[in-house]
C-alpha cells in the first residue's frame, strides 16, 4: 500500500541530526524531524538511523 498524506494545509517542519565517525571508513548517522500543520491539528514524527561505510 503507499503512503499518502493530504497536504492541503500550510504545516512547518523542524529537524535534527548528528554524524559519528567511528573508523576511518564508517559512519553513524541519525535523525529526527517533527512536522506540525500551523493550526495545530495535525502533527508527526519521522527518523532515520544508518551506518555507512565507504569502500
């Protein structure tokens, strides 16, 4: 099933994410973002984690 969302209302997103190194080669990766609709009667929450590694 895809995901769908009626943006039909003006809404604002606020993020925030980091990086570690942990080898010369990898990283750790996250993030979080809150979007919210200005009247306030919609809101949500999405993140992402990750490891990356460069060959």
């Amino acid at each position: 099933m895809p995901f769908s969302a009626d943006l039909s209302e003006t809404w604002i997103e606020f993020g925030v994410g980091t990086s570690l190194q942990v080898s010369q080669k990898t990283t750790l990766y996250g993030n979080v973002n809150y979007e919210t609709t200005f009247d306030g009667d919609s809101h949500g929450f999405d993140g992402k984690i990750g490891l990356r590694v460069n060959w």
